[in-house]
C-alpha cells in the first residue's frame, strides 16, 4: 500500500439513533446535519420511476440535472459537474491538482473530510487554526500560501462551528491569492445562510477563474442517502473534473431526484426556513443558559465544551438525541425536529446546572 495511507484518520460518521433513548426509545440523529424532513414533493415519485431501469447505467453526463442547474445558476453547462455528494467532488479537485510535495490549505477545525481527502492524495496539509470567534482566519491562511500550495478550502459556513465567512474579508483574501492556486468554497449549507454580508459564493465564481464552489443535495434538500452534488467552476477545472470523474457515479435515481427536488423550490425554502427558525430557538436557548453559541448560518450549532465534550455527548445520547462530539474540543448538534430541539435544551441546561455553571 502507497505511504501515504499510513495513519489517515479515519471519518467518523455521526452515531446512528439506534435504541439510545430513555426506556430503549430510538434516539433522534443530531450528528450528521441530516434534513429532518423527508425528501420534497415529487421526489420518491421520480425515484421510484427511476428505479425502474436499474438495469441501465445512468447517462454518464448528467445532462437532466446539468442543464437545470445551468438554467437556473445562468452558469454555461461547461462550468458544471456532477460527482458523488461534493465529498466526492472534492476529492476529483485534490486528484486533479494536488500529489506529494505539494501543500493543501484549509481552516481546522473544520469539515473532517479536508485532512482525509488530502492525504490520499500524497500532498500535504496545512491547517490554520480558527480564529477564537471560531471564523476563518483569512490573513493567516493567505500568509500561510507558499509556492507548493495547490487548493485553498474556504468552508462557509463551516463545519463543524457554523460560522460563515463574511464578503469583504472573503474578497480581501482572494486578491491574495495567486491567480494558480484553486480556491474552493465549499457552501454545503449555502440554503441555510440568512447575514446578508455572507456572499453567495457563485457570485465570487463570476468575478475569478480561480474560485470553484461546492453545493450538495445533501442537506438542504435532503438526499443525503443518494450521493449527489456539484460544482460550478472555471475551464480548465471544470473540464478536469470530467476527467476525474467516477464514470457513471452519480445513479439515474439520484440525477432525477435533484432535478425534481430543484423543481420544488417553494417547499424547499419553507423548510429550510423552518429550520432557520429553530436554529434561532436553539442559540437563544442556549445562550439564555449561559453557553457561548457561535453564530450559525448553518443547520447545526456547535459548543465549545473542551474537556467536558464526551460527557455532554453522553449525558446528550442518555436523553435521547445523538450529537457529533470531537473529543477535548466541542460538540455539533444538528438542527432536528423540534422535539430534539427541545431534548437538546434541556439537557444542556441540566449539564450547566449539574456543573454549577
Ligand atoms: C455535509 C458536507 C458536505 C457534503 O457532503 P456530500 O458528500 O455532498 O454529502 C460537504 N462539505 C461540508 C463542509 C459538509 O459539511
């Protein structure tokens, strides 16, 4: 096996719900940023169609979901691609650009799959540490550019803190980077995204060859279970990841189920904004208790419990919800149903007051 498989860290899914609730109740799944919803109107029925040619490949280009999404971004086809959840898609970006001796940038703490992918790929990673507000420190990641360093990952809002990344700082940053090195926005919770001083990432795209954004069906429109995102850059790396493509790995069912999804726009944006709304409720509770809640543009909050982190996740899977702890750091806790929510409240308020805090 190549060397640089040695020691990846593996991904740690969030925990199932499994029976963790009081009594053996299944527990309510806080830990992946799944959409407590089901899919939208409209989409079981085209994936059940779908299904019915199982015994055919999928049209290898994704021409049906390309060309919605062309429409509806007013981007040219050619700037598009598919892949397998944009996880994947970020992975073709790191096969295209980066392999041993070359250096890969991106925040920590933020999305697992950055140092994982990276490694993999034989380049190596440098980590810039969150600023203490839990954002993107941009002039340190600019200076941290060398003439090794291939792709910059900009996750806004990040995972697993929430925070999004602000236009003027955002720009500044750009300028900053030579016009050869790739900067990818990942904005998987793009929907989510309400501060009106967070760009929209396609804008950045328009204005700069080097800016490709990632977007997945994953959370807002909840198809995680079906492995599809995409991409919006530039030629040469659109082209590059055509090539880099998993031939036929996005499944007919999953290219049919988007273009229906994002033919259900109207129902989309009520549920995210449902969402929106107890990711609200959620930090005000939570900081009314007392906990520093950094502000989530995101369908997740994240609490920065150091020490204490496996205990909350504990005392959390006790009450009935599972959340994604990161041991010594802090816990992520996805926006779920309302009642979650409200286990979620309640618990962490029994924490602080079990601590004296
Ligand atoms: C969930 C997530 C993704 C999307 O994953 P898929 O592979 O599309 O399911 C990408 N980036 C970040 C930061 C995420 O949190």
């Amino acid at each position: 096996m190549r060397g640089a498989l040695d020691d990846i860290p593996g991904y740690v899914p969030g925990r199932p719900a499994g029976a963790g609730g009081p009594g053996g109740r299944p527990a309510f799944k806080l830990s992946s940023n799944e959409n407590p919803h089901p899919p939208l109107p409209g989409v079981l029925e085209q994936a059940v169609a779908a299904a019915g040619s199982l015994n055919r490949y999928p049209d290898m280009t994704c021409a049906g979901l390309l060309a919605e999404l062309s429409a509806r971004f007013e981007v040219p086809v050619e700037h598009l691609a598919t892949g397998t959840g944009s996880v994947g898609i970020a992975q073709q970006l790191l096969q295209a650009t980066a392999g041993p001796g070359d250096e890969v940038i991106y925040a920590w703490r933020s999305f697992e799959a950055y140092p994982i992918i990276t490694q993999i790929s034989g380049a190596t990673s440098v980590r810039v540490p969150l600023t203490p507000d839990e954002e993107h420190d941009l002039p340190a990641m600019a200076a941290a550019i060398t003439e090794r360093t291939r792709l910059i990952f900009v996750c806004s809002p990040n995972n697993p803190t929430g925070v999004a990344t602000p236009r003027a700082e955002l720009e500044r940053f750009l300028d900053r980077v030579p016009d050869d090195v790739l900067v990818v926005v990942d904005e998987a919770y793009r929907e989510f995204v309400r501060d009106d001083r967070v760009p929209d990432g396609l804008e950045l795209y328009r204005e700069r060859p080097n800016v490709c954004v990632l977007r997945t069906f994953s959370k807002a429109y909840g198809l995680a279970g079906l492995r599809v995102g995409y991409a919006v850059a530039h030629e040469p790396v659109a082209a590059a990841l055509r090539k880099t493509a998993v031939p036929f790995g996005v499944s007919q069912i999953a290219q049919d189920a988007a273009v229906a999804s994002l033919r259900s726009e109207a129902e989309l944006m009520r549920r995210v904004a449902a969402v929106v709304a107890e990711r609200t409720r959620v930090s005000e509770g939570l900081a009314a208790q007392g906990w520093t809640v950094p502000d989530s543009q995101a369908n997740f909050v994240w609490l920065r419990l150091g020490e204490a982190t496996t205990d909350f996740a504990a005392a959390c899977e006790q009450a009935g919800v599972m959340v994604r702890p990161f041991a010594g750091e802090g816990a992520r806790v996805s926006i779920g149903e309302p009642e979650a929510n409200d286990i979620l409240l309640r618990t962490a308020a029994e924490f602080r007051r079990a601590r004296g805090g």
